[in-house]
C-alpha cells in the first residue's frame, strides 16, 4: 500500500512550468480513491509470469500479412538502451481474434465515424488536420436498448497514410482526464516516428467533458472541499466532515442520473472496444498512463483476444479484495506505510528548500518540518488574507492542496517555496492559494478545468467498491506519530457512503494476454509508485516490465532516451524488450 493516498483528492499538478506542458495539464498525479487504503492487496503469484510468453496468435503487428503463430526469436534492428547497446526484441505477432459482440449490442458494432474538421481552439492547439467524430454507445451495457451516450473523439491522422498501421488510441489518467486534451498535444508528446505510422486518437470518456459530461461535483463544491479543514479535531468537526462527503455524492447522483451510475472503468473498456470496431481496427492499440492503464488493463481482462500493442506507462495497482474483516491495527498498518512515503516526500522538498540558502522554513530540515506543520495548524483558526479572485483567504485546506503537489512534481518546488516567503513572512496567502489553484486545475473565474476534479467521483465509486472499513480512519496514536501524514493525508475527502451504481466485477487482475503488453515504471514515482506497476504486469500475463531510474510520474516523454527507445521500438516496429529491462538515468 505505501504510496496510495488514504481518501484524498489528488492533487493534479497542472500548472505551467511542470515537467512538460502536456503532462501538467493532463495528468492526474494519483491514483489514491478513497477505498485504497481500506483494501487488501494481492501479493499472489499469476498463473503466468511477466515475461513468460503465452500462445502467439497469426498477424504480425502493423502488417497485413498472416505469419505462422508463436513468436519470431529477437530482433535488434534499433538500440534502445541509452549507452547504445543493442538489446535484444521479440518481434510482437498478434492472433486473430474469435471473439464476436455480446447479445443485443449488433448494432454499436456497425458503426462508421462520420469523422469532421475539429472546432478551432483559441489557444494554438491542435491543427486543423485534426479531425473530430462521435461513437455512440449503451450507458448501461446490461440494457442495450436504453439510454446511449456520444464519445467524442479526437483523431490526429498518421503522418504518412502509406506506412499507416492503424489507430491508436490514448488516455491520459484522471480518472476522469480529458482525452481531447491529450489529442490536442499529440504531437509534441509522441516522437515522430510514432506519429508517422499512427492515427493517434483520444477520447472523453463516458460522463466527462463532450461525452455527455456533467457537473457531478459543481465548483462551489470543490472550493468547499479544498477550503476545509483537513485535520478535523473534535467530534463535531469530524461529523461535518463525513456530512459533506455524503452531501457531495448524493449530488452527483442526482445531477448525472443513470450515467452517473455507469462510469466505471469497466464500462469504458468496453465503449473502447466499440470505438475499435467503429475505426475499423481488428485489435486494440493503445497507450495509457496513470489511470488510464487501468482502462487499458480492464479492456484485456475483458477482450484478451483482442489486444494489439498496448503500452501501460506508470500503472495503478488494481487488484483489491474487499477487507470486511480487516481491524483498526490493519488500517493503522495500511496509513503508517502510506505515512513513510508522504514524509520522505515532503523531506525532500524541506532539504531543497534548506539548501537554497533562504528557506523561509528554517536552515534545517528538521526546524523546517516543525514550522510547517505549526504554520498549518495556525490557519485553522487564523487563516491568511488573499487576493486570489473567488478565493479570499488561504485556509489550511487550501495550503494542504498546495504543500501536496511538491511531494509529486519536483518542478513545482521553487513556486511553493517563494508562496511561503509570502505566507509566512509577510502574511500574504496569495501565492499559495495560486500555487493550490495551479495543483487542482481551478482557473481565476473559479471553473475547474481538466475533468478529473469534477468528475471523479463516481468512477472512484463504482471501481473500488465501499467495504465495511471504508469509513475507518487511523488511529489517533498512527496520526500524532505521523504528523505530516495527518496534515496532508490523514482525513478523506471522498465517501462512497450511498452509491448506488455499477461496481467493478473484476476484482483481481487476470489478462491472459496473446502478446506482449509494454508495462512501463518510474523507480521514484510517487504518484504511483512502481510496486503498483509490478502488480499490474504481474495480472497481465506474459507482460514485459521496463524499470526507468526516473523520478516523476509517466515514462514516456519524460526525458530518458532508452525508455522512449523502447516505446517507440514496440509502437512502430513491433518489437518487444526483454522482461525486467532496466534504463539507466
């Protein structure tokens, strides 16, 4: 469990100037839903390995061709590793699938996407080849003759029509992240290489953004939330708190409606496999970070048969079995591994700042910590002015949102570090309330852009279902030990207290992948670290692992030579790295 954040919205860390802009503006830096912590992992061994190869099919990627089954030996036409060295690839052969559309669902499968210039953007993003259409799918997939709902997509055609493999789709994360968004930055994300052979497509998954998108969580709800107190003491305080958990999934519920109820990501797996059918692919290609690897990983549990290459870059863990007999001593265990992380986190960053020279923190990292946590807990009661419009004092809810993003993006530091010169030495709170505003993706006129803040919720619900623990917090004696923790993940923000909605069936992670699955990790992602990773290659089987002496969250484009090697090595040649490859820094 260390490093799932116990019932906290994650922070986003969308501001500019983080590691790219695409990525900051995409990116949902955690996985962390409330139920994570309530919930026992599988440390299980699978039937199958990473990196044991299961039955190859008959179609060689990106080829039309039908090659004999099974695998092909190594190929080592492009070095992936950063000192120049060829390793050694398994070329990718995929089978022909055999399965057909479930009963009653004929008629999504026949579709032909009536594709569309894009609608200009103000902001110089995206192009005018870009092109836009809509797939129309069941909200509830056990009543096909119900109410449907319009994916909107986003296609970047393939650079070169002649070399063109087909589609690949991509998803950035959130849950609930924009894929639009991520279309719109496609080209300066992907290497040209990839761009040149690909249609590259995103989506807005079902409920958020074009997708027939709604105000699950309203902005005046989340500046409610992040304004809170997040450390609340007596037993009044602590009952408000749980009050307005309830409160905001009750009025996400009855704004969405039946849609509401069916976003998990289960469900966008499978409207995923009718947007493969309806771009006329065989297979599904596909790049997905963050949580979208778990709609990657959810597509193969679902239609093993069907994946193509399929690349899960910075994974969430996904197996859980529900705790119903877990005590108060496992809950504590679960926050005092979670605890670590957060406090080596948060070190790092009172080490830079010490290191600087003019912390406004103190000239060590223990006298930093100390005044920190004391700063915090004086806004409590005495919150600081601020000019920030819509939001016209830093409370401790709003400082928290703000110290949260330098435990995820390393580039947000200097920012946090001049706010608190501001808070803490001229008793200003503007800049840390921006700096909160940046992490959370709240523009200036109060609107959360991005999706995921406003559309969590019910895709946290009905993927990590409530267990009789949900509503345990941490023992008052875990919480004092660890005060960082309790500062800035202690108290949950999200309840699923009430759902009534769709629910996850499966559980525990099981693909029984006919090719190889590109599963990426970061060794120093603190937005899902890389044990997470493992455990999802370990339900993929036949998976290959990369391990990138990285820090930050996402692999691919984020500066490492051999990692972007590899990746383009398997998108665009069909080539596959060797289980447990390593990439130095």
């Amino acid at each position: 469990m260390r490093g799932l954040r116990r019932g906290r919205v994650p922070a986003q860390g969308n501001g500019a100037g983080r590691r790219h802009d695409l990525l900051s503006r995409l990116l949902a830096p955690l996985v962390s839903v409330a139920v994570l912590a309530t919930l026992v992992l599988l440390a299980a061994s699978p039937a199958h390995g990473p990196g044991e190869t299961v039955p190859g099919g008959a179609v060689a990627a990106g080829s039309p061709a039908s090659p004999e089954p099974g695998w092909s030996g190594t190929d080592s036409r492009r070095p992936a590793g950063a000192d120049g060295d060829a390793s050694p690839r398994d070329t990718v052969e995929l089978g022909t699938p055999t399965s057909k559309p479930a009963q009653g669902l004929d008629v999504f499968y026949d579709q032909t996407i009536s594709w569309r210039p894009c609608d200009v953007t103000g902001d110089g993003r995206g192009s005018a080849d870009d092109r836009c259409g809509t797939v129309r799918v069941p909200v509830d997939y056990l009543a096909p003759r119900g109410e449907t709902v319009e994916i909107a997509l986003r296609k970047v055609p393939a650079g070169n029509p002649e070399a063109r493999k087909g589609t690949l789709f991509i998803n950035p994360g959130g849950p609930g992240a924009s894929g639009l968004e991520f279309a719109m930055e496609a080209r300066d994300f992907f290497s040209d290489d990839v761009r040149e052979v690909w249609d590259v497509v995103g989506f807005d998954p079902r409920g958020i953004g074009e997708s027939g998108g709604f105000a699950c969580l309203r902005s005046k709800d989340l500046d409610a939330m992040y304004a809170a107190d997040p450390t609340p003491d007596t037993q009044a305080e602590k009952a408000a708190a749980a009050s307005s958990r309830t409160a905001r999934l009750q009025g996400c519920l009855a704004r969405g409606g039946a849609l509401a109820r069916n976003m998990g990501s289960e469900q966008v797996a499978r409207d995923l496999d009718v947007m493969r059918d309806a771009v006329g692919d065989v297979h599904l290609n596909y790049y997905g970070i963050s949580y979208g690897t778990l709609i990657g990983a959810l597509y193969g549990a679902q239609f093993p048969d069907r994946i193509g290459l399929m690349v899960i870059d910075s994974a969430v863990s996904p197996d859980y079995v529900a705790a119903d007999s877990a005590s108060q001593d496992d809950v504590d265990g679960w926050a005092e591994e979670e605890a670590a992380t957060v406090e080596d986190g948060l070190d790092a960053f009172l080490e830079d700042c010490v290191d600087q020279g003019d912390c406004a923190l103190g000239d060590d990292v223990d006298t930093a910590r100390t005044r920190l946590l004391a700063f915090l807990d004086r806004l409590e009661n005495k919150p600081l002015p601020s000019d920030a419009q819509g939001i016209p004092r830093l409370t401790e809810g709003w400082a928290v949102t703000a110290v949260n993003s330098v435990l995820l993006y390393p580039d947000s530091w200097e920012d946090v570090e001049d706010a608190l010169h501001g808070a803490l030495e001229d008793g200003d709170g503007t800049d840390l309330v921006w700096a909160a505003m940046d992490t959370v993706m709240r523009d200036d006129d109060g609107s959360y852009v991005g999706g995921y803040e406003a559309s969590h919720l019910p895709i946290h619900c009905a993927d990590w279902p409530l267990d009789a623990t949900s509503q345990m917090e941490p023992s008052a004696s875990v919480l004092d030990e660890h005060p960082v923790y309790a500062h800035l993940h202690g108290v949950a923000t999200d309840s699923c207290e009430g759902w009534v909605g769709t629910q996850r069936t499966n559980l525990i992670l099981t693909v029984d992948a006919t090719s190889p699955v590109l599963v990426l990790a970061n060794e120093r992602d603190l937005t899902t670290p890389p044990d997470g990773t493992r455990e999802m290659g370990h339900g993929i089987f036949g998976s290959r692992l990369v391990l990138v002496d990285a820090d930050g969250h996402g692999v691919y484009a984020n500066g490492n030579d051999c990692a972007d090697g590899i990746v383009d090595d398997y998108l665009v040649r069909g080539l596959a790295p060797r289980n447990g490859e390593l990439c130095d820094a």
